[in-house]
C-alpha cells in the first residue's frame, strides 16, 4: 500500500512542479507573446533553472510511474 501513495506523491509533486514552471513562463509574456525580462542576468539564470526543475518534474514522474507499476505488479 506504502507504494501506491509513495507513487501518487511522486506524480502530484512532479506535475505540479511542470504547472508551476510552465504558468510562471506564461504569466511572463507581454502583449506581443514575447516572455519580458528586467536583465540578461535574470533571463538566462531563469531559463536555466527552469530547464532544471522541468528535468527533475520528468524525473519525479518517471519514478512515479515506475513505483506504480510496480505497485500494480505486486498486487495481481
């Protein structure tokens, strides 16, 4: 059972982590669809580790799945 809920959290906290980055980026376009920044420095750090939580909300998910799958297995 612990591996149901171990799964179910990994999911949540990695689509969660998607929709939080994906909604900061959109919430940064302007009128003409173009994302606004203050300074070079913040547009490139930003870009950065959004990359980087978008690889680890991937990850969350993976094992997410994988914990699923593997609750699914043991119980049949």
């Amino acid at each position: 059972m612990y591996l149901l809920i171990i799964s179910i959290v990994f999911l949540l906290l990695g689509f969660t982590l998607r929709y939080w980055i994906n909604r900061r980026k959109f919430n940064r376009r302007g009128v003409g669809g173009i994302e606004e920044f203050s300074s070079y420095e913040k547009a490139t750090m930003l870009r950065y580790f959004e990359r980087f939580g978008k690889w680890i909300a991937y990850i969350l998910i993976a094992i997410g799945l994988l914990y699923l799958w593997r609750f699914y297995r043991y119980t049949s």
